[in-house]
C-alpha cells in the first residue's frame, strides 16, 4: 500500500483526529504468564479498584510519537500536550516543523494550521468535531484517552455487570430495554468478545430506529481490566444508532510518579464512514509544572466554521 503523508488543509484535523480518537489496528495482546483463576468479583468492587488507582493530579505535560492512517492518507506526527485538570488540553503538532495546534475546553474547539499555503484558525465547539470524526467526542474523553484511563465510563449513571475472560475481567453495560430489542439478544447472553450488530426481530425494533434522532445514544460499552493488576487495557464502544466501533488497548505500562500507566495506546474506529487506525507512543511525562497554553492567532489567517473542507 503506498504511504502517502498528510498535509496541507487536513493536517490540523488529522492530527485532532489522532489526538481524540487514538486508535490503531492490530489484535489485543497481552503479556504471557501463567493466568490464574480469577475469583468473581461484583461490578461495583471493580469500579472501586479502578476509581482507587486514578492517576491524581492537577497539570501533566506529554511528549508523544503517533502515527495515524485513514480517510486515504497515512502519517507519523510528534505532539506535545500540556493539560490542566478538567479545564484545559493544548497540543502542538510537528511534521518536521510546528504544523498546527490545538487547544480544547469543555466547551470549545481551537484548531490552528500553521503549514504555508493553507493557513486557518476552527474557533468553534464539539457538534462540529463530531460531524468532522463521525464519532462522540467530548473534552473528558479526550483527557481520559491521554491520561490512558477508560474512555466514557460513567458508574454515576450507567449500571454494569462483571464478567471474566482468560485473565481478565471485563465490565459491561447493562442492556436497557430498546438495546435488548435491536441486538436481539439480553446483556447475560453475550460473551465480552462477541460482535454487535442490530438484528431487527420485530416492527417495535424497526420503529424505534426510525424514532431516534441523531442526538440520541444507543452504546453498549466493555471494558477489560487486568485481573493482577486492575490496569485498564482494552475498552470497545459500540455506537448501534450510527453502526460505528470504537476500540482502545494500552500495553507497555510502568510505574511512573502517577501510578501504572500505559506508555503505549493503540485504537481503531470502523463504521460505515471508513476506518481510522492510529497509535500513540508517551515519550515523556511531566506532573505538576506550571503550564501556559499559547494560542495567539495572526491577523492573516483564515477563519473557519467548519472541519470539513
């Protein structure tokens, strides 16, 4: 397959997509050792071993080697990331030279090309990152992605049940009533590993695809967690409404200042708009500094209001 680099109008957005959506492909692959049998353990005892080895802090700089492939274009790209807790997640992209930068809040979107001949600055929100990505992307999935934490994971308001595999046990998503009707099937009959589809079994199932709306969510999300450990290394969302999957793994884990964290996240998202595969190797960390975020835009850039062109 030829390799083409990416530049110009879409490295901005590349390298976002890279940054937000992590993702590579490649199977799911562990350390050998000798797997022992894991005792059955309640979900919410999970949720609890996971909340206590959070990483805490309050500011991190990140200093990453990616490489990124889809939308018929493949590269390989250095970002630095500088994040303050919850608030704010800057990163610089270079291809060779500074590129673009991105700087994300709750609430905004800044994306700036650098790259001669096709200078523009995004000033907007994430309805129009999401459109750009065809996935939900939001600024608390893009600090737990970094961060090599479970990406949408929200025991506040979703309930799971635990389950065991080869080594490993896995949290899910229990089924509400319209997910058992479009996957034909009930949350205690799937395996961690089965495929997803939507199996239409009856008009309820058909009229309730044609009731939702795009701002709706139909996921079912998985989560595997090292029985040893309890280091998060795999993380599958499924998207039924839009047909789309999202994977995550994290390998290679030391023991750094913050904790065990993953110096290797690789991901892949399939769905009907295509692939995008990318992986991401941490470099170096720095807890704690006083950051700035630079965004200072020139007077002669463009400004846009959309990600797609």
């Amino acid at each position: 397959m030829t390799r083409r680099r990416v530049g110009g109008q879409s490295l901005a957005v590349w390298a976002l997509l890279a940054g937000v959506l992590v993702v590579a492909s490649g199977c799911f692959t562990s350390t050998r050792r000798t797997q022992r049998t894991l005792r059955n353990q309640e979900a919410a005892q999970l949720l609890d071993s996971l909340a206590a080895r959070a990483p805490e802090w309050q500011t991190l700089g990140l200093r990453l080697d990616a490489e990124a492939s889809g939308m018929g274009n493949s590269g390989s790209f250095t970002m630095n990331v500088r994040m303050a807790k919850d608030s704010v997640i800057w990163m610089s992209i270079t291809y060779g030279v500074e590129a673009a930068r991105v700087l994300l809040t709750p609430d905004s979107v800044m994306v700036m090309n650098k790259l001669p001949g096709n200078r523009y600055v995004y000033l907007g929100n994430y309805d129009a990152l999401e459109r750009a990505v065809q996935a939900p992307v939001s600024f608390e999935l893009v600090q737990s992605l970094l961060l090599g934490q479970p990406l949408l994971m929200d025991p506040d308001n979703e309930a799971y049940v635990s389950k065991i595999q080869q080594g490993h046990y896995v949290l899910m998503t229990r089924y509400d009533r319209n997910v058992r009707r479009l996957v034909g099937a009930d949350d205690k009959e799937l395996r961690p590993d089965d495929s997803l589809a939507i199996v239409v079994e009856d008009r309820r199932a058909e009229r309730l695809l044609g009731k939702a709306d795009e701002d709706e969510e139909l996921l079912v999300k998985r989560y595997w967690i090292d029985g040893e450990t309890y280091d998060p290394v795999r993380d599958v969302i499924d998207d039924l409404l839009r047909g789309r999957t999202i994977q995550v793994f994290r390998d290679d884990v030391e023991v750094t200042e913050l904790g065990r964290l993953a110096n290797r996240i690789r991901m892949e998202a399939r769905g009907p708009e295509g692939q995008f595969d990318a992986t991401f190797e941490v470099r170096r960390r720095r807890p704690g500094r006083a950051y700035d975020f630079p965004f200072t835009i020139p007077e002669n850039f463009e400004r846009r209001t959309s990600l797609d062109r």
